[in-house]
C-alpha cells in the first residue's frame, strides 16, 4: 500500500466508529433535554462554542477533550470515565495483580 493509499484509509472514519459518535451525540443531547438545558448552557458550562456541542450532538466528532467537557457540564462525566475502568471487566479483574508492562511491541516480521 502507497503513503497516499495508507493516507486515505486513515482519514475515513470506520462505520462503527461513525455510529458510535452518532449514539454518543444521542445520547449527549438527551442528557442535555433531560437536564432542561439549552446548548448555550451547555457550552458555556463547559467553557465551549455553542457549534461544539451541536456537532458533538449530530456525532460529527469532536476532540476527546471537548467530548469529556460536555460530559462533565452534563453530570454524566464519571460514568463516561467508569466505563473504560478495565478493572470492571472479568478481563481486568482477572488480570489486575498480574504487572502490566511499560509498553507493548511486536516483532516486524522480516
């Protein structure tokens, strides 16, 4: 595969990752309703543009930091952040007094 070809891979976003920042935005903005606040609110709670949480809202990306400040004007900022805690997982459990390494690497094949 050529530089330009990787390149283009890289920029289109999977569909699993488009729907997932559509249910994201979803579920933002009903959190939003919920809360009985305006997008306004919303971004100035969160030290935002009122264009960020509207994009952020249709799932049209944002950056992680802005995704985590709207969850944080929201209330919703700990759930958010409690559902990656791999030690909430049979996985992480089972695995929690093994020591993790600094960092993992693979071989290139040669």
């Amino acid at each position: 595969m050529s530089c330009k070809e990787k390149a283009v891979a890289a920029s289109k976003t999977p569909t699993a990752v488009s729907r997932s920042l559509r249910r994201l935005g979803e579920d933002l903005s009903t959190w939003r309703k919920l809360r009985q606040l305006t997008a306004s609110e919303v971004a100035d709670r969160a030290g935002v543009g009122v264009s960020t949480v509207l994009r952020l809202e249709k799932g049209d990306g944002a950056t992680l930091e802005n995704v985590l400040r709207v969850a944080r004007a929201l209330g919703v900022l700990k759930a958010l952040t409690d559902a990656l805690d791999p030690r909430a997982t049979d996985l992480g459990r089972l695995r929690a007094d093994e020591a993790l390494p600094e960092r993992v690497r693979h071989r290139r094949a040669t």
